[in-house]
C-alpha cells in the first residue's frame, strides 16, 4: 500500500486543477448566498465522487462523511471569501496561479485551499482503508459575515466529539479573543459640507480605500492637497463644478491584524477634520477622527487594555458610509480572553454618545480558551510532531474561526505557516505551495490520528 506521502503526490496535480474551478466560483459572502451555495454545492459532489456520504443543510452548510464508528470526529471549513478588487491584484483573483513556488487566489489560503485539502484527506483515508471513528468534513458559506451557517448546522447535526478547523496558522491556536462588530450612526444624516463618503467591503477588513464627495470650490480642493501631502496616506483631490472629490488609498490587512494594514477610511476622516474643522464634517466624521483615528489599540476610545494570555485589544474602523440618507460606520473590536465584552461595550457607548451618536450590536463572539492538556490538542501536537519532528506552539489569535461553535471541542490548526506572509484579506492572497502540500500531509495525519483515537 502507497505511503501517505505517496498518495498525497500522485493526487497533486489532480487536486492544483480541482482547486482552480472551486477559487473560480465567486463564493463572496457579503454579496448574497447563492455563489457561496454554489460552492457547496460543487464540493458536496466532489466528495460523492470520490465515494463519500454527503449532506446538505439548507444549501448553507454541509459535510462530506467517512467511517461507522460510534464517535464523531470533524474538520471544519467554509467556502465563502472576502471581496476582491481585481484592479489592484498582479493576477486574476478568482483563479489559480502558479508563480514562483506561490499558489495565488481569492481563498487558497482562506479556506478554499484547506476546504478542498481536507476532502482529499478524507478520500485517501478511505482509500487506505484506516478504520476507527467516524469523520466528517463539515463546509460553510457565510463563515466570513456571521458564521450563522454553524448555527443551522449544529441545530440539525451534532457538533463532534473532537474538531479542528484548518483557518488560521501553526501550530495549534488553543485560545481566540472576543469579537465584536458594532455599528455607529447619526441620528441626524445631513451635514453641510459631505455629500456621500465611502468605504469598506466587509465588517473585517481594513478597508484599502476611501472616498468623499463634499461641497466646495477651488479653495478648498487647494487646502486638502496641501494638508495632504503632510498627512500619512495617498491621496488623489480634484475639484469639478463646485464639488470635490478626495480618494484616499490604503492597504487592506485582515481585521484581526490591523497593524498590518492602513486604514484609508480612518486617514480621510483625519484629513477632512484638519482640513474643515468639527462641525463642518459632522459628528461621525469627527467621532472617527478623534476617538479611533489610525490607532488600531481603542486608546483614545478609552478601550485599550492587554492579558498575559491573549494579548492586546484591537479596535479597527472596517466601513463607512454617509449620504443624505445615512451616516454610519463599522468598527471591528478583538477583546482579551479574560475581559468583558459587555464592559467594554458601555465604554463605547458612552464615547459615542458623547458626539451624539448611537450603537448598535452587529454580532458578537465570546472568547476561547482551551487548556493544553485537552484531548484534540494532544493528539493535534502528536500529528504536527509526527510529520515536522518537533512540538506545535501554542498560541492564542484576534481571529475568529469555527472552532468557537465547538463547546470546547475544537481549535484552529493551520494551514498557514508563520513565515509565510499568505495576504489573507489583501490583494495578491497567495501560499507557498510546498509548504501548502506539507500542510496537506499534517491534516491526514491528524485526520487519520483522530479517526484511530
């Protein structure tokens, strides 16, 4: 019988174009559910090929099974992505590009890669004949906006015994801050001097471009280009007809990291305050200026805070828009492990209401924590060993994954290496290909580890 290596590399270039027609399916959450339930829909029917029971619940979630026993194992992953904006991309985003050593694609880090490896684990499980619990390979769609896809899931199919979900990096993530996305808005939505500002393509993204039409002339177009050019950001200001435009442009970066990013929402809004004054741009504008700025801590919020388990806070504006019929904006907050979302929720809450402002909860998530000594990690840190020949780091992340909706059952485990700079929610998203095919090899191990426990 081959080794599991073996049949990894006879699968390869198999899998390389299977993962071209998946990253193909446009499966951006944020634009509806029919994409992403196409993408579900074509992997459930790449599992039944491959001779595997699958099941669809609501055309949101499902899983593709291998095995008999008594207990449940899985792997969870989602097919959904963030945006793309394919003008600041090197190649086509929805696609796969192989490019010095690199895989390239909306995706083939962030999940598609890992959704699709997973599959194929489970394929050649069954195909090797490995025998013990059963296992699933759980897919959803809406992973990225509200992971509202697992609620339907577990209200229909039971959560796992034990669980990882290959969506974030090793080794092994044992602990995810709290999350909160909150939405501030003006009661009054007309102000004298903006006509519509723009920015943001999903509540957890570092939004990478901005723009703002506001009422004036020459002289106020000349004012922003000088504040511009000592302000941080890149901007591009025109007048025309009494209207100006400024473009601010940015870098995105994945909420949970937004130190990796520039906030061009956060620098515009900078720009306009200096530029115009307080009154001029409004209460949410100023609000954005003074109390988040391009800070990514909630210092000048009032929300800053660390723990020895899990880190700092982050606070990120990730979407704004102001026009004659609203004034909002979308702030993205990763708490401590050990703090208290509801008291850090008041604090906000009284900042805003401070420039007359309201807040409403989008979602939340509360922390994670698992201990090292519970079984899924153990017998993931025998699985990385097995394969990498020494011992996971255990670490804790702003991210959220699955592994939340597990009950303590799971954690986050792969794909990405941590010196593999993979773009996750930026342009140009890509994997080392080596190191993602030695990521395939850690998921059957661990699979295969799992389903034999």
């Amino acid at each position: 019988m081959k080794s599991f290596d073996d049949m990894i590399e006879s699968y390869r270039e198999e899998f390389l174009c299977d993962l071209n027609e998946l990253l193909s399916i446009r499966s951006v959450s944020a634009e509806g559910d029919e994409v992403p339930g196409q993408a579900l829909k074509w992997m459930l029917e790449k599992a039944e090929s491959f001779g595997l029971k699958t099941k669809s619940i609501g055309n949101i979630a499902g899983h593709a099974e291998y095995g008999e026993g008594e207990k449940l194992c899985g792997v969870l992953t989602h097919l959904d992505v963030v945006p793309a904006n394919a003008e600041k991309w090197s190649c086509e985003p929805f696609a796969l590009t192989r490019r010095n050593g690199r895989l390239y694609g909306r995706g083939v880090a962030d999940d598609k890669g890992a959704a699709l490896c997973a599959l194929y684990c489970l394929r050649i499980l069954k195909e090797c004949g490995v025998t013990g619990s059963k296992m699933r390979v759980v897919f959803g769609t809406n992973e990225e906006i509200s992971m509202k896809d697992m609620e339907t899931y577990f209200a229909n199919e039971p959560v796992p015994d034990m669980s990882f979900t290959p969506d974030s990096e090793y080794g092994i993530c044992k602990g995810e801050k709290g999350i909160m996305h909150l939405e501030i808005s003006s009661r009054e939505v007309c102000n004298k001097d903006i006509i519509e500002f723009k920015a943001g393509s999903a509540h957890n993204v570092v939004p990478d471009a901005a723009y703002v039409f506001i009422t004036g002339g020459v002289n106020d177009s000349d004012r922003l280009n000088k504040l511009s050019k000592s302000s941080q950001g890149k901007y591009m200001i025109r007048e025309d007809d009494g209207v100006v435009k400024a473009v601010a442009n940015g870098k995105a970066a994945h909420a949970c990291e937004p130190e990796k990013g520039f906030n061009a929402a956060a620098a515009l809004s900078l720009l306009l305050c200096s530029a115009f004054g307080d009154e001029a741009v409004g209460s949410l504008t100023s609000f954005i200026a003074n109390r988040i700025g391009l800070e990514t801590n909630g210092q000048s919020m009032g929300v800053m805070m660390s723990d020895e388990e899990s880190g700092s806070l982050t606070l990120t504006l990730s979407g704004v828009l102001i026009n004659e019929h609203t004034a909002k904006a979308i702030i993205d907050i990763r708490y401590p492990v050990t703090a208290e979302g509801e008291e850090i929720l008041d604090v906000i809450r009284k900042t805003a209401g401070e420039y007359g402002l309201d807040v409403n909860v989008l979602d939340r998530e509360a922390p994670l924590f698992l201990d090292e000594n519970t079984e899924i990690v153990k017998i993931l840190s025998k699985a990385y060993r097995n394969v990498m020949g020494s011992a996971p780091e255990l670490y804790t992340t702003g991210g959220g994954t699955y592994a939340r909706t597990l009950g303590g059952k799971g954690v986050a485990f792969g794909p990405v290496f941590p010196d593999d700079d993979s773009r996750i929610h930026n342009t140009d998203e890509s994997i080392d290909e080596e190191n993602f095919f030695k990521h395939f090899r850690i998921c059957l191990e661990a699979m295969s580890e799992m389903i034999k426990a």
